[in-house]
C-alpha cells in the first residue's frame, strides 16, 4: 500500500513537470530519482527511501499551507484596490533627486507587504522601471535597488515565505525570528540607503509625466477611508503577535469584503481571484502590472518545496550531509561557522537552483553542529537568514536572481552587483562575529 501511495504520488510529480514545463522542479526531480536509484545500488532498500521520503515530505505540510494563504491574500488585495493604491502613493510621492534611494525604500516597503521579491517585482519594480525608462537613467543601478529592496521585504516580514520555511524548519515563532533580524538589518540598511542616494546625485531621473497613477485611480476606487484596512490589519494582527495564518485569513475576508463593496465585484469573480489570481485588466494599461497571486500560482513553488524536502532526505540517506558536516564540525569560532554556513549555501543553491534547496540543505547540515556547539535555535535561525536566504541572488541559474532579472529585463552581471543590502547583511554579520572574538565550546 505505502508503495503503491509512493510510486503514484512520484507519477503525478512527473506529469505535473511535463505538463507545466516547469524546468527548475523537473531538474530537482531528476536529481532526487537518480539519487534514489544510486541508493539503491548502494544497498539502501526501497523501503528506506519511502520512509525518507515521507519522512522529510512531511517539513513541507506548514509552508504548502501558508501558500494557499499567501496566493489567495496577493490576488484579494489587487481585487480590493490595496496593491494599486500603494503603487499610485508611492509613485505620487517621487523626488527625482533620491529616485535610487526612493525604489530601494518603496521596494522594501512592499516587499514587506507582499512578502515575495517576485511578487514585489511584478507590481512596484515593473513600475519603477517603468518610470526609469521614460527618466533616462541607469537602468541597471535601478534595477540592483528593486533586487536589494524585494529582497529586504523576501527576508523580513510576518508573511514571507523564506522567513516562514526558516521559521517552521528551526522552531522558532516568526515573530521572534523578525525581532532578532532588525539588529543585523540595519547598518546595512543604512549603508545601502547611504550608498543609493550618493549615486542619485550623479545618475539622475529627468522629471517628466508618467499616466500610471491616472490609469489606477480611473480603474479603482481609492477611498482612503477603507483601501488600506487590509494592510492595516496585518500590520495590526502581527504587532499582537497573532498567528500569521489567521492574519492572513482576516485580511483575505476584508479585503473581499471592500472589492465587493468598494470595487463592486461580484462574490464569484472574488472566489475566482483568490483560487486562480488577478486577471481583470486584459487589453487593459495596467494588465502587466496589476495581475496574478492566487492559489494556482503558488503550484509552482508547492512543488518545489515537496521536491527539496524529498532531495535532502535522500542526500542525508545517502550521508552526503554527514559527509559536510563533518567538514566543518571543528570550527573553533562563530565567525568560521557563519562563513562555513556561506559556503554550504552558496553550494546548496548551485545545486538546487533556488532558494528553498539552500535553505533547507543548509538548515540541515548545520542544524546538528549549532546544537552540539550549545548555540540556540534563534542563533541558526538568524545565521540562515543572514546567508543562504540572501546568497543565492549571486548564483545566475538560480531562480532568485534570473527570475527578478527577467521580469525587470535587465542583466544578472549588471544589476545584482548593485543590489548592495545582498551582501551587506552577511559581510555585516560576518564582521560583528569577526570582531566578537567568540570561542566556540
């Protein structure tokens, strides 16, 4: 029976790959089969990858959960006008004299919002470059501080996956993995910060009109009195540090409740949004910009993280997990196992092309040696943020830098070199536990 469940599940993986074209989930596929079938040869029993398999696809059950929420709440808010209404206060509030710093500090802030950098690229950062373009401005300084300001938001906020997957596979609340991010965030927020308006000074935005905002506020009702209640909510349920799914649940109700009211949608097109995204605008100015989230739209990345928990519970059958911790087990200082830890995860995200791989195989490896070294759960939870949720912007077949580079069209070489907060979070990080001097027991 559990065989039967094992090899029809693997089918359906398969097809679904074939089906979709989705390249990064069959190439981690791939990886997982042949490794399985290298077990195999190497005595380990089929009934031992089954219960590897399962044991690990069982990680993925909280982040697949907080995917269908997540989905649902991005399409909601563009049916309720809270994401357009951010785009066209944002873009009102302009100053062609800090525009890189203006795109770093926007882009963190919706990011934060959002809490996906792809998501964040799609809505504020196309808009941006949208502008960029008509300014005649590096587009490739422009882009590196869209990069720095997704990812600001991809790292920290109550709603981020990769901070809700670093969460749930350490065991430490969200809450108090954000508490803990904000001393290592912000000498390298105001270094970027520092850095992107010196560059305003000699890359400069030509002021000139863009129709955007004009387009949104013909298009939506902008009510100030109940647009932002979806936002406002978030915000408000985090502060009391209530469960980030059941704050999503009631911003997603909320928000349906203004498109229905305010936007006068109709129940079934709002049901329709949140299982299969935003699709309103076809034809339409803002078709690209304002557009998809959803259920349906979070398979993708399902998939993914289904896949990765399979591939790290065959790479640990297979003890190549062992083999890398025993590698770095007699690390003598915090500085030497961050640094260790940079270096599985950069090796991680080669591998698996995409951030859930490397931190999950990170988490992994690493997880035993911080528990041997009496270092908390809090301690690896921030060292992962620090690193391997960051690091795998520098790895151009990975998905975290081709797909922002993509949707912005601007060159990984050109631009993620200038997404300067990457780097600046584990240098910092890397400097403070350099010059801590901290002996390792």
């Amino acid at each position: 029976m559990k065989k039967g469940i094992y090899f029809l599940s693997l089918l359906l993986l398969i097809l679904f790959v074939l089906k979709t074209k989705f390249t990064i989930g069959g190439i981690i596929l791939g990886i997982y089969i042949i490794l399985s079938l290298i077990s195999i040869k190497k005595d380990v029993t089929l009934d031992e990858i089954i219960d590897i398999s399962i044991l690990y696809g069982k990680k993925s059950s909280l982040v697949i959960i907080l995917f269908i929420f997540i989905g649902s709440l991005s399409a909601m808010w563009m049916a309720s006008g809270t994401i357009p209404a951010l785009v066209y206060y944002g873009l009102k509030l302009i100053n062609p004299k800090i525009f890189l710093f203006f795109v770093f500090f926007i882009s963190c802030i919706i990011s934060t919002i959002l809490g996906s950098a792809f998501a964040s690229t799609g809505i504020i950062g196309m808009a941006l470059m949208a502008i960029a373009k008509t300014g005649d401005i590096n587009l490739s300084l422009v882009g590196g501080a869209i990069i720095s300001g997704v990812y600001f938001g991809d790292r920290w906020s109550p709603i981020s996956v990769s901070a809700n997957l670093v969460s749930s596979l350490t065991g430490v609340d969200i809450y108090t993995n954000l508490k803990n991010m904000i001393k290592s965030t912000v000498v390298p927020f105001i270094l970027t910060s520092i850095i992107y308006i010196l560059l305003s000074q000699i890359f400069t935005l030509d002021t000139g009109e863009t129709t955007l905002p004009k387009i949104i506020m013909e298009s939506y009702n902008l009510d100030i009195r109940f647009i932002f209640l979806p936002l406002v909510s978030i915000i408000l349920l985090s502060f009391f540090r209530v469960n980030v799914k059941i704050s999503m649940g009631i911003s997603i109700i909320i928000a349906g409740i203004i498109a229905i009211f305010l936007q006068n949608e109709k129940l079934i097109s709002i049901l329709q949004y949140a299982l299969t995204g935003f699709y309103k605008f076809n034809g339409h100015p803002l078709e690209k910009i304002i557009k998809g989230g959803g259920v349906i739209s979070m398979a993708n990345a399902t998939l993914v993280i289904v896949i990765s928990c399979l591939l790290i519970g065959i790479l640990e059958k297979m003890e190549i997990l062992s083999f890398l911790k025993s590698k770095i087990r007699n690390i003598s200082t915090r500085s030497g196992l961050f640094l260790n830890m940079i270096g599985i995860s950069i090796l991680a995200g080669m591998i698996g092309c995409n951030q859930t791989v490397s931190v999950i195989m990170t988490e992994q490896v690493m997880e035993e040696i911080y528990d041997s070294r009496n270092l908390s759960r809090e301690a690896l939870t921030l060292d992962l943020e620090n690193s391997s949720v960051l690091l795998n912007n520098f790895i151009p077949w990975n998905s975290s830098c081709f797909v922002p580079c993509a949707i912005l069209e601007v060159a990984f070489y050109k631009a993620v070199p200038l997404a300067f907060f990457l780097y600046f979070i584990p240098l910092w990080t890397f400097i403070y536990y350099k010059f801590n001097g901290k002996k390792l027991g």
